[in-house]
C-alpha cells in the first residue's frame, strides 16, 4: 500500500480512527440531537417531492443511475 502524503508528512490511511456507530451529540442551527457519525443512507422516497432554492425536484434515482452507466 502506498502511504499517502499531507502537507508533506505521510501518513497510513488504515491506522486512521473511523467513525463510530454510537450516537454523538450534535447541534445545527441551535437544535440539539443525537445521530451515530457512522450510519446507512435513509431510502429514497421517489413520491416525496423536495424543494432546493425556491425549486421543486423529485427523485429519479433510476434514470441517474442509466447516465452514470452510458458514461
């Protein structure tokens, strides 16, 4: 395995500690809770519509999925 540099000092990528699954106190925007730093990604809810700077969007995870393929 080749050791990886920053800032010029190297450093062994597998020795690094990684998240835990046991739940942390967070706080954004002043609201306070809990959440592990590691955990799995919430399912794709393709009938919820989502709103992104004034602009209404849904999911078409699919249809990504078929762009990232051709390329």
């Amino acid at each position: 395995m080749t050791k990886l540099q920053y800032r010029g000092v190297s450093y062994d990528n597998a020795t690094h500690e990684q998240p835990s699954s046991q739940p942390v106190d967070h706080a954004y925007r002043g609201q306070h809770y809990e959440a592990p730093l590691r955990h799995d990604a919430a399912p794709v809810d393709e009938s919820l519509e989502l709103q992104y700077r004034g602009h209404a969007y849904h999911h078409r995870q699919a249809e990504a999925a078929n762009q990232v393929n051709k390329a």
